[in-house]
C-alpha cells in the first residue's frame, strides 16, 4: 500500500534523451507516474533532459564534464579554461584523474554529488518516500539507503555485457586492459547486492544480472521497458517501401550484429535494400562489409536523425531487422511494430521474449547470416503476411508495452519495496506541501 502522496526521487548520472535509452526511460516513466498522482523530484547529470514540467523539481547536478572534453578546441588542456581552480576540488580531481587513466567516473562521482544534494535537503526539511535510481549504482545510494530511503535501481542490463562486447573489439592486450578498467562494474555489483530491489527490462537481463552482479534473484523484478504509442504509431501517410529493410544499430558494437545482416542482405533478391541508422557515423567499415557481399548500390547509412524522421523510417519501412547478438531489451523492435512494421528478428537475449509477447515479427538463430536471409526473402516476398504481423504487432505493443503499463507495473513494485521496509527506521521528516508543480530547474 502506497502512501496517500508518495514523493519519488530519482536520481540519472545522465538525462538526456539523446544520450542513451537511460535519458528516454526517465523521462517518460517520470512523465506517467506523475499523471499516477506521484510526486517527483528529479536529480539528474549532463547532459540533461528536456525540460520536464510534470515533475516538482529538478535539480542539475553538474560536473566538469572531464569524461568529454579532452583536447578539444573548448578545452585544450587538462584544466577547464572557465575557473581552472574547480579542477581542483576533490571530486572534480578524481573524475580528471581517473577519465584520463581510461575509467569511467561518472557513476561514482554522480552519486556521491547527488547524496550530497539530497542529504542536505533532507536536512532542511524535505522528504522522499523512495529514491529510483536509473542506471548510476554508486557508492552514493548506500548513503541513501543509511539514512532510511528505500532506494530501487533500474539496470536494462549489467555493464558487464557491454565490457564483453568491448573485448570483440580489442586489438590487443593494451586494449583488453583499458577495457577491463573502463566500466565500474565492481562497484555497481556492490551496490546491486545491497539495495533494497532491481528493475530489469527482461528474464534474460535478470538472469544476467544474477550471474555477473551476484545479487539473488528474489530481489529482481521484470518490468518491461515502455513506448510511447501515440508518437510512435503507424502512418496512413507515408508511403510503405515494399523492398526497403531497415536496422537501427550501431555496427561499432559486435552485439548489434551488423555485419551479419550485411552479409544476409547479399544473399537476398538484387531489389531489396538496407537503410542503416547509426549514431557512430562508422561509413568505413560498413563500406568494406557492403563491398564484400556486393550490395553497395543497395545500402544507405545514416547518422543519427531526429525523432520524427527516425518514426517516418519506422513507417516507412516493409520491415525491420534486429540481427543483435545480445539484446538486454530490443527498443527498435517494439518500436518498429508500435509503427505497424513487422520485425525480423535473431533470437538473442531478451528479443525472444520481447517476439514472443508481441508476435508482430519472426526470429532466427544468432550469427547465421543464411537464415536472415531467408527470413527477409519470405516477409518481403509475402505483403499479405507481412500485414497480418504488423497489425499483430500493433495491438500487442500497446497491450503490453505503453508506458502507461510500464508506470502502473513500476508503482506496485514500489507498494512491495515499502511493504518489505514497515517497521524499519525511516526518515522522520514531514512532507511540505508539494504546492503547484514547478518546471523550472533549480541547480545543485
């Protein structure tokens, strides 16, 4: 049983959409609890979201941003140009030290500003009911959990299968070891163990996070991953390309599994064609991949697009293929049916689960170039089929996927982490009264 206003802290080392699907979950979970008759409070890092006007407050935790401004025009050196005596403060020191012997201080240092910041409110008076913490999984959040928060996690999956898809990657031993140090993944297993529950998006994230994370599986909850149904939703506008083939991926990263699918893509009909999107801008070797299987003249490779040509892609495509070896979730797939365009799919992590629910689309084994072939070959070459899956496809997404859902499932979770906690020491100060909803942002 929830109280009658629960207040919600969450707290983002990273907030905007464009910076991962961490940004996207955060910002529309948020958005549909508030409309649940939550009040939020939002703590969140750069780069950051939106402005967000159904939340109370959000407060931006700032950092010197060290991690992405290494000799660049803006800031040529190893001190920031605009008060070069910030470098110097203890966190500030620690995150230029450790992002340039090749670790990842984010997570850490977010957490421990964001205890910070908290902290200090809850001192003046302020209280939260429970802190929901996307993706950080630092040091700070045990502070939290000191003081008497119930303290939940949202981990799409263990960074530990990114560090596993770095080592494709690597070269050579100098390189394996900067991917080892890189991803703080003892520190975020740590915290995991210790926290009062996980949010993953999948069975098959649980069950990793089990293995790699060491936290006991009663701990975990499934809560899928959510969509907006309304801005991503079929077109009787836009034209459908009966031929085109489209794949949201980065083929930088081995998990993606683009070279699979160019490879396939050469042994289908000389009609069909590939739209790629990738954020990486990675023409070079995705060229060489498209010469060797002779499709040249049949691929087109994106950079990154905006929201709404991304959805008019989605429309406008016969299908879309999702060729990832791994898959914590698989968001182009469910994105691709919300827009009424069936999926093919490699049965790989979580993308099994996610077709199996949806059934708007068909899979095929990982890493076999030959049946992704044959699976684009027979959808392509079966309009009246391919209609039946998008329209399948369609109304299981939003059965199932909506955020609407996805907040309603978050809400009972959080009933049962307050249950569990009753009776345990929690904070003792009052609530103020939480007044008109204040969008603007207020720094800490």
């Amino acid at each position: 049983m929830l109280p009658e206003r629960t207040r919600l802290c969450f707290v983002a080392y990273r907030g905007n959409m464009n910076c991962g699907g961490q940004g996207v979950y955060l910002w529309f979970l948020t958005r549909e609890l508030a409309r649940l008759g939550f009040d939020i409070d939002v703590f969140v890092g750069p780069p950051y979201p939106d402005p967000m006007p159904f939340a109370d407050r959000v407060h931006h935790v700032k950092n010197q941003e060290h991690w992405a401004k290494w000799f660049t025009r803006d800031y040529p050196g190893m001190v920031p140009k605009q008060n070069p005596l910030a470098a110097f403060k203890p966190l500030n020191m620690y995150e230029l030290a450790a992002s340039r012997l090749g670790f990842l201080p984010e997570p850490f240092a977010f957490s421990v500003r964001a205890f910070r910041s908290i902290s200090a409110l809850l001192r003046a008076g302020q209280r939260w009911d429970l802190v929901h913490d996307v993706q950080c999984l630092g040091y700070g959040l045990l502070g939290l959990r000191a003081l008497g928060l119930p303290v939940v996690t949202t981990v799409h999956h263990p960074l530990s299968v990114d560090r596993g898809a770095s080592f494709i990657r690597d070269n050579n031993i100098t390189e394996a070891i900067g991917s080892m140090q890189f991803y703080p993944i003892g520190m975020q297993s740590f915290v995991a163990r210790r926290i009062d529950r996980v949010l993953t998006s999948s069975e098959c994230s649980a069950d990793q996070i089990v293995q790699d994370f060491g936290v006991p599986r009663r701990k975990i909850t499934n809560v899928w991953n959510g969509i907006d149904t309304d801005l991503f939703s079929p077109s009787d506008v836009v034209p459908k390309s009966e031929a085109k083939v489209l794949c949201i991926g980065r083929a930088s990263d081995p998990n993606k599994g683009i070279r699979t699918l160019i490879e396939a893509l050469g042994k289908t009909s000389p009609h069909i064609t590939l739209t790629l999107i990738d954020n990486d801008h990675p023409e070079n070797e995705v060229f060489k991949w498209a010469r060797d299987a002779g499709i040249m003249d049949r691929l087109e490779v994106t950079g990154r697009v905006p929201q709404e040509t991304l959805i008019e892609h989605y429309q406008r495509a016969a299908l879309v293929a999702v060729p990832s070896r791994y898959e914590g979730f698989g968001l182009p797939a469910v994105e691709a049916m919300a827009c009424g365009t069936p999926v093919v799919a490699c049965a790989a992590g979580a993308l099994r689960e996610v077709m199996e629910q949806s059934k708007g689309g068909i899979t095929v084994p990982i890493d076999d170039a030959d049946a992704l072939a044959r699976g684009i070959e027979d959808l392509i070459s079966q309009p009246e089929r391919r209609r039946e899956l998008a329209a399948t496809g369609r109304a299981r997404v939003n059965e199932i996927f909506s955020w609407q859902k996805i907040a309603a499932r978050t809400a009972e979770v959080y009933a049962e982490v307050l249950t569990e906690r009753r009776g345990r020491p929690t904070t003792t100060i009052t609530s103020a009264s939480t007044g008109a909803k204040r969008a603007s942002a207020s720094k800490a």
